[in-house]
C-alpha cells in the first residue's frame, strides 16, 4: 500500500513540474532576418540661385541673339544692337546681362553704349528689364563698315590685343589714384590710329569701398614712345 501511494506521489510531481516549464528559443547570433530598412525620401535639390556670374566667352550664341531680338522689338524709341555677352544670372529662368550700342530712332541719332538685361522665363519668354546707359558715343565702325581716315574702327572680336592689354597695365596706378578702385579689362571696343594709338576698353572695375563691382568705358592714348595715360572714363547710370 505504501508503495502505490509513493508512485502516485511521483507521478503527480512529474506533472506539476512539466506544466511549469516555458520554453525559451534564442536566436544563434547572425542568423537573425535582418529586416528591410526603409530607403529615405529622395529629396529634390532647389536650384542654386545667386548672384552674376561672368560669361566664360563675350560670343553671342545664335539662339540668344534671337531672344535679345525678340525682347528689343518690345521697346519704342531705340533700336539695340547687341555687341557682346558680360554676365549671367540663375533665377526662375535666366537673367543676361549685354553690352550694347543703342541708337536713339532719331535723325542723325549717333550710337551709344548701354548695359541691357534680358530676362528669360523658364517657358522661353524674354523680356528686357534694364537699360543702363552710358552717354559715351560708339563711334567705331563696325567690322564691314567703311572707315574713316583717322577714325575709330572696330576688330573682328571684341577680344583684348596684347598691345592693348601692356597700354592698360602702363594706365592702371592713374585709375586706381582716381577711383580707389580695381580694374579688369575685359574688351577692347575700338583703336584709332593717331600719332600713336587711341583705345577704348571695356574694364570691370571692382571697388575697395562700398561701391558694388561695376563696368567703365576707359579710353586711353599710347604715344610712339609707348606712354600712356587715361583721356576719358566713363560709367553707366545706376540701375534702378
């Protein structure tokens, strides 16, 4: 009798202890399903916008002399002709900056330099939104114009000649004594064979003070001696 008791008694030990166990299953280290991490959003980069950058080239493209044409037919009173490519600037289209002549629809009217801004939409839409003029005459003949004896004339680019460029060098301490100013110059618009020779640059003057960077026409005269000194500068009107 004792005997079955104490197998009964083991018996219900064994099944208490079963029901009490948990099983616990731990994953070997590395055999994890490594789940699928969420890619983030791509994130569209804003245009950068700023300020002017300088034209690597003062050449006019074709598909953007047309534009200008299609911006000028806008305005009454001038007619502009486009003489080289200064400046562009990135906005919600493009902003172009052209040194042009302008000529007055006037009789006898002689040309002029002026600073012009095309605006171009992001649809291919211009429009001239400045005109700075300078008040300087142009009058070099243009290349296939007749020239004068003694006068002004034009080369086939706008580009710097040596010779021009070592004459600014000889003028730059007179125009900073002047201007309190640095000066670039970026484009030789005219010569006039003297006794000597007359130039007339395009220079980009970049101001020490507070004055913004800005462009002067400088004319200038070498003698057979090879001196020279600055005969005339002259800015564009403020932009407004």
């Amino acid at each position: 009798m004792k005997k079955l008791i104490a197998l009964i008694l083991a018996a219900l030990m064994i099944v208490s202890l079963t029901g009490c166990i948990e099983i616990t299953v731990t994953p070997v280290p590395g055999n994890e399903e490594a789940e699928p991490a969420e890619e983030p959003a791509a994130e569209e980069e804003p245009a950068i916008v700023g300020g002017w950058t300088r034209a690597e080239s003062p050449e006019i493209p074709d598909d953007l002399r047309a534009l200008f044409e299609d911006a000028a037919e806008e305005l009454l009173g001038a007619d502009y002709l486009p003489l080289a490519l200064l400046e562009t600037q990135l906005v919600a289209g493009m902003n172009y900056k052209f040194l042009c002549r302008e000529t007055l629809v006037v009789p006898d009217a002689i040309p002029q330099y002026a600073l012009v801004t095309v605006y171009v939409d992001l649809e291919g839409n211009a429009e001239i939104t400045e005109v700075r003029n300078s008040g300087v005459e142009a009058l070099a003949a243009l290349p296939g114009e007749e020239i004068l004896d003694g006068g002004w004339f034009t080369g086939e680019t706008l580009d710097l000649t040596d010779e021009a460029k070592e004459a600014f060098e000889k003028v730059t301490e007179e125009l900073v004594s002047i201007e309190e100013a640095d000066f670039e110059p970026v484009l030789l618009l005219a010569t006039q064979i003297v006794a000597g020779r007359n130039y007339e640059l395009l220079v980009y003057e970049t101001a020490f003070a507070e004055n913004p960077d800005d462009y002067l026409i400088v004319r200038m005269y070498e003698d057979l001696d090879g001196n020279a000194e600055v005969t005339g500068f002259f800015g564009f009107d403020p932009a407004e």
